[in-house]
C-alpha cells in the first residue's frame, strides 16, 4: 500500500483477525505437537537445552525471563525444532478459486471451488524430504557447515503456503512458538502423563490433539 491509496476498512479489519487467528489461535495447538515430540525424542530435548546452556545460558539461570528476538537468532537448533514439527503437524489450508483454470493434470477448477492442500501427505513425500520424510528429524533443517537453519523454499516448506497468499501470521506464529518452547524447556520439565506415542491428532481445521494433552510440570534443577 503507498500513500494516497484508498483504505478498505473492511479488508483491514478481516486481515487483521486473519493475521491474530493465523498467528495465535492456531499455535496453541503446533506447540502440542512440540511438547509431544521432544517428549517423544530425549535426545532432541537434551540438544535443546544445550544449545541454551552455551548460546543464552541467562535463560537457563533464570537472568532472562524472555528472548529477545536479537536472542533468538541465536538458537538455531530452537528454531529447527519449531520447524520440524510443523512440517510434520500442520494445519490446513484452504482456498477458494478466483477464476476457473484447468491444472496440470488436466483437473479442471470451476470459479468458486474450494481448494484444500493435502499438506499433511506433502509433508511426507520421500521424493521432496528424502527417505526418512516421515521421521521427526530437526538436523534436517541445519546446514552441517555452517551450523545454520537452512534457508529452504517455501514452496517445499509449504506449512504456510507460498506465493503471494502466503499465511500472513507466518513470522508472528514462528516468532511467538520459539519464545514459549525457550520459556518452558530451559527451566521446566515437562512430561506428558500419557505415553507419548500413543498421542495423536483429531480430524479438525487445526489438527488439534486428540483428548487432553496433560503434562506434568517440575521445575529443572
């Protein structure tokens, strides 16, 4: 939007409630999937809090109550984590068709259909993510050279959608799920009551947990 152009206040409404549903509503739900998947792989969680112990170990000690986004860029295993989980537990999309095409394949698309992405089965095609695309594997995202998160397309990592209609809420939801894994895991821990294999997901819009997630809560020595 430049200066002088006119304002839809309808539209700034909805992108605003688009923007806080997409970015908070939804993020209670991937950070179950987080809990349940450093619970489900120990080894994950502990290079989790290393990485803490060496990188912020103010966050560990309890000098710092809550990262920064400067401290953030810090934790690229933080990150990693975050990433891999929804890639693997993502939220559905969906879309509406502005115009009628024909796709690829020959499908043809009326003006008005609705569109849902399959991004739970494109998660885990072997031919994007490799033959281990099913596993919960947060190295996946770190360059070994560089010891960086990797900067990988967003037509592969497709969580959010891509293009021009990508998730508005995308950097607000990422930005708010590594705050609140960093605030919990460095100085708490938290073990779910049930095993955590046996937890899955229900059939929704937001791919919630299935029944209630409990955790127990102990703080770290």
């Amino acid at each position: 939007m430049q200066s002088g152009d006119t304002v839809d206040v309808q539209v700034v409404r909805d992108s605003v409630m688009n923007f806080l549903l997409a970015g908070h509503d939804t993020t209670s739900f991937s950070l179950s999937w987080v809990v349940i998947n450093l619970n489900r792989y120990p080894d994950v969680l502990a290079k989790l809090r290393t990485e803490f112990r060496e990188r912020l170990p103010g966050l560990m000690t309890g000098e710092i109550d809550v990262t920064t986004y400067e401290d953030l860029q810090n934790l690229p295993y933080l990150e990693a984590v975050v990433k891999e989980s929804l890639r693997l537990y993502v939220t559905a999309v969906n879309r509406v068709a502005n115009q009628s095409t024909t796709l690829s394949d020959g499908t043809f698309v009326p003006l008005g259909c609705g569109i849902m992405v399959a991004l739970y089965a494109a998660a885990r095609m072997k031919n994007v993510w490799g033959e281990d695309a099913d596993e919960y594997k947060p190295e996946r995202w770190i360059d070994p050279k560089t010891g960086k998160v990797k900067n990988v397309s967003s037509f592969k990592f497709i969580s959010f959608i891509a293009g021009p209609r990508q998730c508005i809420g995308m950097r607000f939801a990422l930005l708010q799920m590594r705050v609140a894994i960093a605030g919990m895991f460095s100085r708490f821990d938290l073990k779910t009551v049930e095993d955590p294999f046996k937890l899955t997901y229900d059939i929704a819009f937001t791919l919630p947990v299935k029944g209630p997630l409990n955790v127990s809560v102990h703080e770290l020595a």
